[in-house]
C-alpha cells in the first residue's frame, strides 16, 4: 500500500479513494457502502462521496446494484442492498511463465481470473537455449490473446514475467526504470547462457516488434524468479493463504526452484538468489555431478532419483511417473518416496534456520499424491529437526500444481498496478471500448 505523506485534504481523499479500491478487489463480490465504511474506518457518507460524489469521485470506475441472488445478504429477509462493484471490463494483465522447457502465457481479469480453454497460450519450448525465440514467441502470444478479446494495448495495466533463473530486480520506482538482470545460466552450454540479460528490455524489444509495437511496447513489464512467483500465488490464492513464512518448492523435471516468503511477503536477497535451494550440497562426496553447478546438488540428486536428468530433458516425464506411482507401479512409487525423504533431508536445516510455518511442495503432483510425497518428507524432517519450537511447521502439497508461476506472474502484475491503474481510468470521463463482452474464468463480465 503507498503512504500518504502530509496533511492536505486532497492527500487524504486520494488516499481514501486507494483503500476503497484495495478493499473491493480483495472482496470480489462487492460490498455495501455500511460494509465498506466499517472496514475503512470511514463513515457512509465519505463512502458515498468516494462511490458517487462528482467529479472527484471513483464513479467512472464503480456500479452499484442489488446484491446477487445467491449471496448471504439476499438470502436475509427484508429488501436486497445494494453493493459497490467494480465496472466490468476494466482491464486486464497478462501472466507469461518461461520454465526450462515450457511458455504459458494467460490474459486474466483485474481478480486474476481467466479461462483456461480460452484465455491461455501453451507450448513446449528449449527455452534453456533460445531465451529470445520464447520471449518472441510470448509476444506474440500475448498479440494473439488480446486481439481474439477485442482488447487493445491501453486496456492492459501491466504484464507479469516468471523466468527460470536468478533475478536481481534494481532501479528507481517508475516503471522505466525497472531492470531485472538474470544471475545465472540456466542451460546446459556455455556457463555465461542468460549471464547479465535484461528480460524487461528485452521482451520490451520483442513487444516493439508486434504490429503497432510503440503501443504493445510501453505496457509495464514486471519480472520475477517463476519458484519466488509460485511461492507469491500460493500465498494468494493456494495453500499458502493465510500462512506468513513459507518455503515453496517446486520440482519439475529439468529442475528445482525455492522461493521463500517472510512475514508475507518475498523475500530474494541482496542479489536475487535467496531460496536457490536447488544448488545446495549436503552430500559433498556423491559423484553425481550437476550440468548447472558442477556439484552433486540437491536439484541433481532429486531428479536423479526421479529418473530425470537435470540437462532440460528427462528420461521420463516426471507427470508420467507421477501417473504411474499412482497407479501402484512399484518402481515408480519407490522413486517418488525415496525422492521425497532426500529432498525432507535437505528442508531440515532451513526449516530448523527460518522457522516457517508452512512448507509447500510444488509440481505435478495432483492431490492423490499426497501420500506419496509428503509424509517421507515429513518423516526425513522430523528425524533431523529436533527443536519442539522449529516444529512450527505444516507440509502441504500446493494446490495450483504447474499453473503456480503463471498465476504468480499475473498477481506480480495485479499487485504492482491495478490500484494505480484504475486510479488512473477513475479520472476519465468515458472508458476505452472495451470489445466484445467476454467471460473470464467464473466470472461474466456483467457481474465484475
């Protein structure tokens, strides 16, 4: 949330008017202006001045109407209040996630609702090796997306990008003067692959090369680690709500991520590396030897036992081994738990370090995998974590599976813009056309 500095009347309203807006896109079905007033500590009539007072009020970007006929309120007896929404068709932001080996790339609502039958792109891609083929190829996903919608450039508030490496995000406030610089390689070739590549410049560059590129290219551009933006949308809208620490963990089969979270919020490190779990050697004397770090690490081992090589390829899917044990194929079952106990063996000195309370394990595991990964975690944990006040700690399974980095990139986006961009849009007389109606995920537009 920005603060207000100083003491003006206007400051205040300007102020108020953020929170209102804040409160209405965490609520999603709207609230009536009693409703609002209690939870911002205001009184209804500065909520009605804020809703519908002029000029100066967020009426360009509001509706109010009788409340749905499925909610609690309508449910009472008496008259149905009305609540305060947001308009539909507002805008929208655009999630694009770059794994080692796969682009999704989605155009979701201000609530980061989209459909997935119609609202996503997704390919299997070297990304490893051709960064920029996958950055053109999201471009012109993300051309493709909008214009099917009838949405035009000024219609998006921002872009959110997940990348499969480092990110050290630098620079001033406004959006211009954001970098992200890429740490580290992610391929197998030359050890300086990806080194020092700005990925805001560059898919700023491949945007420019879209028809009417100025437009598409002055989008702001958000960019993240995808196991740091996995750990975010978790936390928003997974298995991580209503945790403040936690350590996500996501396993694929080209790799391992980790992104932590501290008092709800990120948490990356001088340099961008914080929660590269990944690369960490608990077992030094292994021959196993990482194609990335030249070590027997964590990410080498785990995979190893999975029967994956960490090189961007794999000798079987990990999906197709997770079917598989679940389907009581023994081999495949013993390769999952004994995965498991060495990756529990690796969480327990960090769990013991950080103090977390929760541990979330990310991937393609659907919830009947549960007993399959967890508990071999939990047991490796509780072998090797022997403080009761470490133990504060609940593993769970993650409940957005191989769509964490992707809605993580479009809650980058949403929390970094959509307040200030429908700030924004409340000072215009007359919205933008906003295309054909559309549905986006479980909402029609209508109801927004």
């Amino acid at each position: 949330m920005r603060k207000i500095h100083g003491g003006s009347l206007q400051a205040l309203r300007e102020s108020n008017k953020r929170l209102l807006l804040e409160r209405l896109l965490d609520a999603g079905d709207g609230l009536t202006r009693p409703e609002l007033a209690r939870s911002l500590g205001l009184t209804v009539p500065a909520i009605t001045n804020l809703v519908s007072g002029g000029g100066e009020s967020l009426s360009a970007v509001l509706d109010e109407s009788p409340a749905r006929a499925h909610s609690h309120r309508a449910a009472n007896s008496g008259p149905i209040p009305k609540v305060v929404r947001l308009k539909p068709r507002l805008g929208y932001v655009i999630g694009i996630a770059l794994s080692h080996t796969r682009i999704q790339v989605a155009l979701a609502d201000l609530f980061g609702d989209f459909d997935p039958k119609g609202d996503r792109r997704t390919t299997v891609w070297d990304v490893e090796n051709d960064l920029h083929g996958a950055l053109a190829y999201a471009a012109g996903a993300v051309h493709e997306l909008t214009c099917a919608r009838g949405i035009q450039a000024e219609q998006l508030a921002a872009i959110g990008l997940a990348i499969a490496a480092p990110v050290n995000v630098f620079g001033g406030p406004h959006p211009t003067e954001r970098r992200g610089r890429l740490r580290g390689h992610l391929g197998s070739g030359s050890p300086l692959l990806w080194l020092n590549i700005d990925p805001v410049v560059a898919l700023t560059n491949h945007l420019a090369a879209l028809p009417d590129g100025q437009r598409w290219s002055s989008i702001e551009l958000h960019v993240d680690n995808e196991a740091n933006l996995g750990a975010l949308a978790e936390l928003r809208a997974g298995a991580g709500r209503g945790r403040q620490n936690i350590f996500y963990i996501q396993v694929e089969e080209a790799g391992i991520g980790g992104g932590l979270v501290f008092n709800g919020l990120n948490y990356r490190g001088a340099g961008g590396i914080a929660g590269e779990f990944a690369h960490v050697v608990i077992d030094a004397d292994r021959p196993e030897q990482c194609r990335r770090c030249g070590r027997p690490c964590v990410e080498t081992i785990v995979l190893a036992k999975l029967g994956c090589r960490n090189v961007g390829s794999s000798d079987q899917p990990l999906d197709q081994i997770v079917r598989a044990a679940l389907e009581n194929d023994t081999n495949a079952v013993a390769a999952i738990t004994d995965a498991a106990d060495y990756l529990g063996r690796a969480l327990a000195p960090f769990v013991t370090l950080l103090n977390f309370d929760g541990v979330l394990i990310g991937g393609p595991f659907p919830a009947q995998a549960y007993s399959l990964v967890v508990p071999p975690i939990q047991a490796a944990l509780d072998r090797l974590t022997n403080l009761p006040e470490a133990r504060d700690y609940v593993v769970e399974l993650g409940a957005l599976h191989q769509d964490a980095s992707l809605k993580g990139a479009i809650w980058l986006a949403l929390d970094r813009t959509r307040v200030d961009f429908l700030l924004r849009r409340a000072g215009q007389t007359e919205p933008p056309s906003p295309g054909p109606a559309t549905t986006i995920g479980n909402l029609v537009a209508t109801d927004v």
